[in-house]
C-alpha cells in the first residue's frame, strides 16, 4: 500500500445504494471508490464552511 493511503471497509447497508453508487460511477466513467471519495470530500468541504469538522475531538483540516 502507498504512503498516505488508508482503506476502511463501508457496509452500505443496501443492495438499492449499492446499484445506485455502481450506476452513478458507470455514468461518470469513474470507479465507484473515485465517486466516494469525491462524495466525501464534498461532504466535509461544506462542513468546514459551516464550521470546523470534528472526529473523536480532532479537527480535520484539508488544505
């Protein structure tokens, strides 16, 4: 594994956001990871402008 990279494993919890998350990537001719990541990294860019995200009272700066 690459310097800097971390796995995780995520239970989507359904086999309708799993066909949805693949479909979704079909259409955008990306992997499903690349449209979880951009998703993610969306997510907490609005967080941040609302305010600083905290994880187990850490914040998370990105950039």
């Amino acid at each position: 594994m690459q310097q800097g990279r971390r796995r995780i494993t995520v239970d989507l919890g359904s086999a309708e956001l799993y066909r949805a998350l693949r479909l979704a990537a079909v259409e955008r001719d990306s992997s499903m990871r690349e449209v979880i990541v951009q998703a993610l990294e969306e997510w907490l860019n609005r967080e941040q402008a609302d305010d600083s995200v905290t994880a187990g009272g850490v914040e998370v700066n990105r950039g």
